[in-house]
C-alpha cells in the first residue's frame, strides 16, 4: 500500500468524492485508510460509569484505497505515487510534478 499515515489525500470515488483529508490511520491488511472528516458517521456511546450521560459522536470509519489519491505537494492536484532509489532506500515520488514525499 502506498498511501501512509499523515499524507494529504483526496477522495476520487463515492459519497466523499472531492473531499480532502489528512490520513490519520493506515490499515494495510484491509487495504483501507480513516481519513480526518470523510466517511464520517454518528455512533451512540453508552454511559461506561454511574452519574455519566450517554453521548452521539462523530466518527471517521475507514475507506477504501482504491478511492483514494495522494494530493502533490507542488501542484495541489492529484496524482499517482512512483518508487525511486535514493542512495541505498527507495523513496515515494509524485508522479505528475517528481517531488518526494515523506
């Protein structure tokens, strides 16, 4: 998987599309990514002790990879992720602008 934890990402495909979002959880056994304020549902948590209310939160549930694109850093759109070999390790390079990324 290509996409890591705290990449910028934007949604090409499904409900989300066009939202952008920082990656805050990678999970690359079920190839999908929780992306800040996409794929967002309402979750009813029970009160865990005496004397606490019960509450409704927000939260963002995992999307599929394969809807997703890194944004490039130089131009803002979005684009594919290469390999390059750097000295002795491999790199991630946007493909449309070169840039590495993180």
């Amino acid at each position: 998987m290509k996409i890591k934890k705290g990449d910028n990402i934007i949604v090409i495909a499904g409900k989300d599309r066009g939202k952008t979002g920082k990656v805050l959880r990678a999970l690359p056994r079920e190839d999908r990514v929780v992306i800040e304020g996409v794929n967002v549902r309402k979750r009813h948590q029970r009160a865990n002790r005496a004397g606490q209310k019960g509450q409704i939160i927000e939260k963002s549930l995992p999307v599929h990879v394969s809807n997703v694109m890194i944004i490039d850093p130089k131009s803002g759109k979005q684009t594919r992720i290469g390999k390059e070999k750097k000295g002795d390790r491999f790199v991630r390079v946007a493909k449309k602008s070169g840039t590495t990324l993180s």
